[in-house]
C-alpha cells in the first residue's frame, strides 16, 4: 500500500494519483497502437484521445443517462474527425462502468441521441451555439479544443498551457446537464468556471 507522512494517502490523494497513472498507460498504449516508439512524442490529439476516455470515466450521469437501455457507454465525434482511427484503437476493448465502448461519428447535433461524449471539432465553431442549444436538454458531456468553447455554454474545453494539452470546465454547463464531475477530475482542470452563459 502507498503510504504518506502520516501513514496512508488519502482518497483525493489515490483518486489523482490514479487518474495520473491511468492517463500515463494511456499515452503509452497510444504510442504502441500509432506503431511509434514508447520514447516518440504523442500528438496533441493521442493526447486529447486519453482525456477524452478518463472524462468518461470521471464523470456521473444521471440515473440510465451512462448509456440507456443497457446499450454501450457510447463517444461521439460531431463534424471532421481529428482522431481518425487512433481513438477507436485505444477504446477497443474497454469499458466504463461495465459497458462496452463504441466510437461514432456523426454530422449534426441532432444524431447525438444515444452519445455519453461528444467531441466538437474546430470546423463547428460557427455553428457552436446552435449545437449548444441542441443539447440543452440532454445528459451529453460536450468536449472540444475551440477556442472559448466553455464560455459558450461547452461543458470542457481542451487549453494549451505550458505547452501540454490541459483542459478548463464549465461548472454550469455540466450541472444544467444533469452531469456530475468528479473533485478529483475538477481538480486538474487549469479553469473551472461557474457562469452561465
């Protein structure tokens, strides 16, 4: 067991220790399924890919809103695909709470239905805030790298600080939603801002 000063971590101490860890073999596993070496630098979207699996994994839907009718735990792509088969390679295989994951990719905001996680590519940014009314009313985490995407109403947006791939939250936007984001999770998170939109 790991143990601190006083004798034992304590569970915020476990809990982003395990989301560090997990987000390590995640890079990892990105590296060996583009056929680079472990040692090669990850693009920014393996990256984003691995963020993209934990916010799954962190977050809380309301009651049957994880994935409806026992269906898979299911991620979304909205517009130009970034990831190309990079992200459906590191999701083959695993689960988030007990079921399976697919990847889809979708045209407009209204195929979202059945999607857990939907990622907004760059190209949508001039329809953002048709998108975000959309999705109002829906239990959908909306994840996506344009820019003052959370203060449109996004509920996590992909930041660059330091020259790595962080991320800043939209409190308001996950808490209309139904969503529950874990502290673990909000703690590191660069932003975590609390107004509406």
């Amino acid at each position: 067991m790991l143990e601190s000063e006083d004798g034992c971590l304590s569970l915020r101490e476990r809990g982003i220790g395990i989301l560090r860890l997990t987000m390590v073999l995640l890079f990892a596993a990105c590296s060996v399924l583009n056929g680079q070496a472990q040692s090669s630098k990850l693009s920014d979207y393996d990256i984003k890919a691995a963020y993209l699996f934990n916010f799954g994994r962190f977050v809380e839907w309301p009651s049957g809103g994880d994935s409806p009718n026992g269906g898979p735990f299911t991620f979304c792509i909205l517009g130009h695909d970034p990831f190309g088969l990079n992200l459906d390679h590191m999701l083959a295989g695993r689960t988030i709470n007990n079921k399976a994951i697919t990847v889809k990719r979708i045209a407009t905001a209204e195929e979202s239905s059945g999607c857990q996680v939907l990622f907004l590519d760059a190209e949508e940014q001039g329809k953002l805030n048709k998108i975000i009314e959309a999705l109002d009313d829906e239990a959908v985490l909306t994840v996506s790298d344009i820019p003052e995407f959370s203060k449109h109403g996004g509920m996590i947006q992909f930041v660059e600080k330091e020259n790595r791939v962080r991320f800043e939250v939209n409190l308001d936007a996950t808490r209309r939603a139904g969503l529950t984001l874990s502290a673990d999770l909000l703690k590191v998170a660069t932003a975590v801002k609390r107004q509406s939109r």
